[in-house]
C-alpha cells in the first residue's frame, strides 16, 4: 500500500531538528515518524507531508524532497503553504486550504498517482484530510493527539475574555476543523480509551461523532524506540551526553550532593506541563531534598534558573520557578540544562541516571497518553506521573502498577509519590522493573503500526460509506478562505457555549 500522513505543522528531518524547543515541535512528530517508519518497515510506501519552510533560522526545512538515511520506503514531502518562512500551527489555516492542499493534489497529479489512505494528524492535519477526501476520495483515519475544547476548558474561557484569547490560539478555526474532522474519518484512532471516551464526549463535539459507535474508533496506544531509549542501548555519542551532564551538575549542584540520585523531568516548558508543581513538591519535601536533587531538562535552553527566556511563554512558566528555587534556597540542589543531540541524548541521560538510582517524573495537568514515562521506564528509570490522563492506563492495569500515580495540583502528593521511590530501594527495584517490562511486552512502535495497517487495509478494502445526512457541512471559510467567508467569533461562542452550559456558570466567590 501507499499511505500518506499528512501533518502540516512543525518538520522532519533525519536529525529531529529542533525538537521540545518549539510547541510544534513535540511528541506528535516523534510519533508520526515512528510509525511511518515502522509501517515503512513492513514493505509499504510512505509519504510524511508537511509544510516547507523557506527560512535562515530553519534552515533543516528548505529542501522539498528529504529521507530518513537507512530507512527504505519513507519520504518527507515538503510544500509550500503561504509565506516561506516558519509559521506556528495556530496561523496556517487559510495557507492549507489556499495552497497546501492544492499542492499536495498537484504534486501526486505530477507523480501519476495517489496514495491509497491518508492518516491526518491533529486538527490542521484532519482539516487537509477532509479536503482531500472530498476532492479525491481518499479516505482517511483521524488521530487528534489533543483536543482544542479541553484546553478552552483548562484556560477557564469565558463569553468575555473569548475574543482575547482566541486571537492566540485561534481556536474558532481548530474546533471546527475537530469536528469535521472526526466527523468525516473513516476511524478516529485515540491512544487510550480514556481519550476516547472523555475526550470525545465533551459537549462540543457530541454531534459530531459517537464515543458509542465502536466502528468509529479506534484505541492505538503508542511506543517507546527500544532501539534509542532501551536500557541496553548505546547512542554514538553516549559518553559525550554523560560528560556534559557532569559538567551541568558541577555547574549547578553543591560538590557533596553531585553524586545523590535525581528526580528527572523532561517536558516543554508550557503552563500544562507543569513543572512548577515539581518544583514546589520538591521544595516543600526536605526528605526528597536530603536524598536527590532535581533535574530539568529544558529542550534548547542552556542554562533558564539564571538567563532570561526569549519567548513570553516559556518565560511566564519559568518565572515562578525561579521564585520557589530563591525562596526556598534550593540553589545548589537544583539543574536546568537543555541537550543538543535529540532522543539518542535524551536517552543516554535517562540511562546515566538510572544508574544512580534517580526517578523520571510528568507531573502535567493533563497528559493525552504519556510518551516520555515509556521512554524513561523503557530506559530503566521508575516513574512518577499524573493520575490525569493516558498515564492512568499505561501505568496501572487492574491493581497492578507498573508507575506511581499522582495529584499533579496538589505538591504534597507528587512529593509522597518520589518520596515512596527515593526512600525504599525495594519499592525503587520493582518499579523500575515492572516499568520496564509494560513497556516492553505492550508499548512498541512495531505493535502500533501493525493496528494502524490493519485499520487501513479495511477501510480501504471494505469502505463504510456515510450518508451525506450524517456529515458536517464543511464551513466556506475551509473552501475559500477570505474575509468575508472567515469563521465569525460568534460562531464559536455558540459551539463552545451553546453546547457547554457549564462553561456558562460564574463561580461563587
């Protein structure tokens, strides 16, 4: 077969060029590149199709046609949607409509063919998957990665700070475009049933899709690289990795405490992430502080407890950390450093910690599934993680648990979780044990391509064609993106609103 994933945003390159420094680019591309590669690897054509980038400051993106060196049968299709230079996801809507998808179709025209399926990833990737069913009749699977009306939720939006926020985040256009979206996939492929049936259930979307309808979903768990981040693995420049964070520490930490175990993080540098919650369980835990230090890994940034961020959010997430780190005197106890090598250096540090006993921790507000814990257990390090999302499934099945779960709003039961690891080398063994084998035994990159090419085959062997009745309209402005088609902020207002009656209530004061 030939398959097409479509994922306009962020790039790819052989080097993941940039990756945790930008919002863009995250786990979604570690996950869209793994499984085409593995599908890849199964004798199946593959196509990543994202958007070039014409730009000094990235410049990995120029090029228009790109590989993955030793990996057969995947390309990295790049073509032009708007300007030539970056532009973050929330301001490439009317580029996809006007020019991506066009040159997608031109570019398969030239080619003499189309792929057979598309996979349309997050809701940009979705919007171009509608499209190009529509024009084509290719059909697609669907896997949003996050849903834009649970973070309308988490930014506590309201019928009057609507417009203001919404000038950041656009979400007038994501929401429609989820909608149809889901709507119009052949299958919505979720990572846990969590995400399925809570996600997918909220208000706005309930007459777009059915959480019920099992021939409309999908549950495709994701997985760790064993061949980056097992415990037995050995990146080219392994001992660099640990030099470099020997010297961070030196930096950083008090000479008597360079050899304790650390608590490990490593996630971007968002307010859902919520690393200050770290922070603040660790500064109020003087056990956790007599027994490890605290280890930030910080994407690009070299050295942010000290040097001022150049982008206001990540400035905003670092600015109270800085506070607790000086209120509490927690100089000396605590690094912030970032790594320049990718995953192969990401997994080296996890397998340098793990020697000395340290702990992997994501203490987000909400994790759609969970990558990283998989990685850092894949890697040999125990973990600690939010009760609120993916992790809730990957980590515990039945009364077995494979990690510690945790309140990640509530500092004193993140620090019992790293305290129930750092003060008994038992609970420390069996944790880092049992991680590791859930990972091994159910969370391969190999396993989730199998269950993607299976859902494909069927739907492009056996298509369950839907009644015109039963699909969204799509809106004009995904047809002919001009201003005065524009999705209308009272359009949202009413979808977010309308459907939400909760959203509406004021809190009592």
């Amino acid at each position: 077969m030939h398959i097409g994933f479509l994922n306009p945003q962020g790039n790819f390159d052989s080097g993941n060029s940039h990756m945790t420094e930008h919002p863009d680019f995250g786990g979604q591309l570690i996950y869209v590149k793994q499984v085409a590669i593995a599908i890849a690897q199964k004798g199946h054509k593959v196509d990543i199709l994202t958007r070039q980038i014409i730009d000094p400051q990235w410049p990995e993106f120029a090029e228009g046609l790109d590989t993955y060196p030793g990996v057969d049968n995947v390309r990295i299709i790049r073509l032009p949607a708007g300007p030539k230079e970056f532009l973050a996801k929330e301001f490439l809507w009317p580029h996809l409509v006007s020019d991506w998808v066009p040159n997608i179709l031109k570019f398969y025209q030239e080619e003499g063919g189309l792929p057979d399926a598309m996979t349309a990833h997050y809701a940009d990737g979705g919007l171009c998957g509608v499209l190009i069913e529509e024009e084509t009749g290719i059909p697609f699977t669907f896997t949003a990665h996050s849903l834009g009306a649970q973070k309308i939720d988490k930014l506590e939006v309201t019928p009057e700070n609507l417009a203001q926020i919404d000038e950041q985040f656009h979400f007038r256009y994501r929401i429609l475009a989820e909608r149809l979206s889901m709507n119009r996939s052949a299958i919505n492929i979720t990572s846990t049933r969590q995400e399925r049936f809570e996600q997918y259930s909220h208000p706005v979307y309930r007459d777009a899709v059915d959480v019920d309808n099992d021939n409309r979903f999908a549950v495709i768990p994701p997985g760790a690289d064993f061949s980056i981040f097992g415990a037995e693995a050995r990146s080219e420049n392994e001992e660099a990795t640990e030099e470099i964070i020997q010297q961070r520490l030196a930096r950083d930490i008090t000479e008597s405490r360079r050899d304790l175990p650390a608590i490990v993080a490593s996630s971007r540098l968002e307010p859902k992430k919520n690393v200050l919650g770290l922070v603040q369980a660790f500064a109020m835990s003087q056990t956790l502080q007599e027994r490890a230090n605290l280890l930030l890994l910080t994407g690009g940034l070299d050295d942010p407890l000290r040097e001022k961020a150049s982008d206001d959010v990540t400035e905003e997430v670092l600015a109270p950390i800085r506070e607790v780190v000086e209120e509490n005197n927690l100089w000396g106890k605590i690094s912030a450093f970032g790594l320049s090598e990718g995953q192969e250096a990401l997994a080296a540090t996890y397998r340098f910690m793990a020697k000395r006993r340290s702990v992997f921790a994501l203490t987000a507000l909400y994790e759609p599934f969970g990558l990283a814990p998989l990685e850092a257990a894949a890697a040999g390090l125990p973990v600690v993680a939010t009760q609120n999302g993916g992790p809730s499934e990957s980590l515990r099945k039945g009364d077995t648990e494979y990690g510690v779960l945790v309140d990640p709003e509530d500092p004193a039961d993140i620090a019992r979780g790293l305290e129930r690891l750092l003060c008994d080398e038992k609970q420390w063994e069996y944790f880092a044990q049992a991680g590791q084998q859930r990972v091994l035994k159910t969370y391969t990159w190999e396993s989730t391509a199998e269950n993607y090419l299976t859902l494909i085959e069927q739907m492009v062997s056996s298509p369950q064609g839907r009644s015109r009745d039963q699909l969204l309209p799509i809106h004009p402005y995904f047809l002919n993106p001009q201003p005065q088609t524009d999705v209308s902020l009272e359009e949202l207002r009413n979808i977010y609103f309308g459907s939400n009656p909760r959203a509406l209530s004021t809190p009592s004061v």
